[in-house]
C-alpha cells in the first residue's frame, strides 16, 4: 500500500471550505467527513483534512495561528503542465480564493504559482517538466 499523505487544515467555517476545495479539484469524501470535518481528496495519496477549530483542537495543545497573519506551512502540490497550473489557479479566483500571494516561478523547466484558500493557507500549484529534471537542469535552479 503507498503511503498517504494528511494535511489537516483548521477552518472556519467548513461548508465554505468544502465547497473551494471542491472547486479546485478535491472531491469530498463521505466516508471520512462529518460536521466537524471534511476529507478533500486531491490523489489516491494526498487528502486534506478540513477541520472546524473545535475538532483541529482535539490534535493540539498549540493555538490556532490565523493564516491570515501567520505563517506555518506552505503546502505545494504538482501539476501535469503548465496549463493546468493556470487552471487550478483559475478555479481558485472562481471560487473566491487570492491569486498569486507569492511570486510566481518560471524557470523554463519549472512553473509555479499559488493561491490561499479562504482561511488563508497558502497552496503553490508547481508543474516541472520531468525530461528536464532528468537532464539536471533542476539543480541549477535549486542552488
């Protein structure tokens, strides 16, 4: 079995969270959601976990820091190209999300750019170009 990946968001208000993950490619699963949480699943590996405060509570003995004013993470997920990159970035402005609160990356090979969602976590949407990668020009960029 691979390995899955969980990323537990605290969120404010959960129907509106669910319904701008679902507008960025997630689909809810029932099984692992109730009014206190909702499994977005982006792959057959990654699911976020959107959690009202009271239940991210329960997993913590840490504050909650706003994301709005804080930062703890920025979560990155890979895209298939560029155009769906810009994709994913639309359908985030759609459903109400801001656009490109980091600096967008272009470095031929490698494309990325980002969005956070309405609580404020901040997501990159990175496409690279796996011949590329292959050939080493990823290392350049990475020093």
């Amino acid at each position: 079995m691979p390995k899955l990946i969980f990323i537990n968001l605290p969120v404010t208000d959960l129907k509106r969270a669910t319904a701008f993950y679902q507008a960025v490619g997630a689909a809810k699963n029932p099984q692992f959601s109730d009014d206190t949480g909702s499994c977005m699943v982006f792959s057959e590996t990654i699911h976020t976990m959107l959690l009202t405060h009271d239940k991210f509570r329960q997993f913590t003995s840490k504050p909650i820091s706003d994301a709005k004013t804080t930062n703890q993470v920025l979560i990155c997920i890979s895209a298939d190209s560029r155009d769906a990159v810009d994709a994913m970035i639309g359908q985030a402005e759609a459903a109400g999300g801001r656009v490109d609160p980091c600096p967008q990356q272009d470095y031929g090979f490698m494309y990325g750019r980002s969005f956070e969602d309405p609580d404020g976590h901040i997501w990159e949407v990175m496409w690279m170009d796996p011949a590329a990668v292959g050939a080493g020009e990823g290392e350049t960029a990475a020093a």
